[in-house]
C-alpha cells in the first residue's frame, strides 16, 4: 500500500460539467470559522460573519482532462466549502466532501483534499419541486431538502445579509482557488475554471442539513441559512496542484 505522504494530490486536470447545482449558504461565528482552518488559510468575513456554502452537484462524465467524456463517470457530489483568504487572495477551503459513487470516493480521497464519505443520495422532481435526501455513511452529513425550482427568482430572501444578488454571487460564488494542505502539510492551491453562474434564487421547505447542525465544527455554533442558489449545466475545469510559498 502506498503511504499517503508519497501520493501527488491533484496530480492531474479534471473537467466535468454540473448538470444541476445547489449552493445553500450558511453565515458562521468568525471565531468558529477561523478554528476550523488550517494556518495560513483564514475565513474571508463579511458584516463580522464567515461562510461556508453547501455545494449539491449532479456531476456529468467527472475524468481527466486529456480523456474523451466516454470515460467519465456519473455521480453526485457534495462539498462544504468555505470562503477563505490565503497568501492574499479569495478562494475556498473544503471542510468535508460526500460522493455517491465508492470509486470516486476512493480517487478522491486518494488523489486530492477534498475529504471524500460515502453517501447514498438521492433527488426526485415533482410539480416544480425537487426534492434531495441524502444519508451518510457516517451519519454526520445527512441533508433532507426541497427546492422550489418552479418558483425561482433573482431576489434574496430576507433570511439574507447581503443587499442584492449581485453582491451576494461575487462574495459566495466568484471564487476560482480551492486551498488546502498537501500530505506534508505544505500549503497549496488548486485553480478553477468554470462557466458563469446564472443564478436562480430558491427556497428550501426542509432545509435539514445535518454537518451543519452536528458536524465539527458546528456541533456547538449556530449556522445560519443565508439563501440557496440554483444554476444548471455548468462546465468545470480543475487545474493541477500549486504549492505556495
């Protein structure tokens, strides 16, 4: 078996296409926020709270970039990302990842940081609703929700902070660094490439989203659902690694 340290993280470009997306996005004590992040990452802050956006994705043919998409694989991801600073610049770092597909689980936990569980997801559509339920195999990251796709808009819900969309997308969603520590504690950074989001603005009737109730390090913190946004059918492209200096 090789050991961990041996392994390249992001050894090489990815590319898939989000065929469905969810962004719900929780406001987070700062304090619990910067405790939950490695040196030198830190939570970008904004009116004195941090966020962590819970990214619900139907991914389309996920493979190398250098394959045709006959060789890609199906499946459904799940990342708490959180919106972070480091070395000067905007990005995310990713607290825990869910897939239901065991191979990608395996890869990924192998070949990148992304913090890969097994779960069983699944997502039903009925009469401009969609539903997801998704169970863990740890129990720590179930999620039961609805969507009112149907009655999307492009106006935030009072729940939000922000005062318009689009302040809201350029803080939670321009982000294009994925940050984080390679085997031997390095800090690197993974580039993004991706299609704009066209927004839509849903409600969620069940908004149970358990990592952020039970999961460390929320366990004991109050996180708060800011709003939730829906984009279909966008590409994405994930560069190889970068070590910082």
């Amino acid at each position: 078996m090789v050991g961990s340290v041996a392994v390249p993280k992001h050894p090489v470009a990815m590319r898939t296409v989000f065929r469905r997306c969810v962004l719900a996005n929780f406001a987070i004590d700062a304090d619990t926020m910067r405790r939950a992040l490695p040196a030198p990452i830190e939570p970008d802050i904004i009116r004195g709270e941090a966020y962590v956006s819970v990214v619900i994705a139907d991914m389309v043919k996920m493979r190398p970039a250098f394959l045709p998409p006959l060789f890609g694989v199906t499946y459904n991801q799940i990342v708490y990302r959180a919106v972070v600073r480091c070395a000067g610049e905007r990005g995310v770092h990713f607290l825990r990842s869910d897939a239901d597909s065991p191979l990608m689980c395996a890869l990924g936990n192998w070949l990148t940081f992304f913090r890969f569980h097994v779960a069983d997801v699944r997502w039903r559509d009925e009469e401009g609703l969609t539903h997801l339920d998704l169970i863990s195999a740890d129990g720590r990251g179930d999620i039961h929700a609805t969507y009112d796709v149907a009655g999307s808009t492009r106006s935030l819900p009072q729940s939000s902070r922000f005062p318009s969309l689009p302040e809201a997308q350029t803080f939670l969603v321009e982000l294009y660094s994925a940050f984080g520590k390679d085997p031997r504690g390095r800090t690197c950074r993974v580039r993004i490439d991706r299609g704009a989001w066209d927004l839509a603005v849903v409600t969620d009737a069940r908004a149970d989203y358990g990592f952020m109730r039970n999961g460390a390090p929320f366990a004991n913190a109050s996180a708060r659902l800011d709003s939730v946004f829906y984009v279909r059918n966008l590409p994405y492209y994930w560069h190889t690694l970068e070590r910082l200096a």
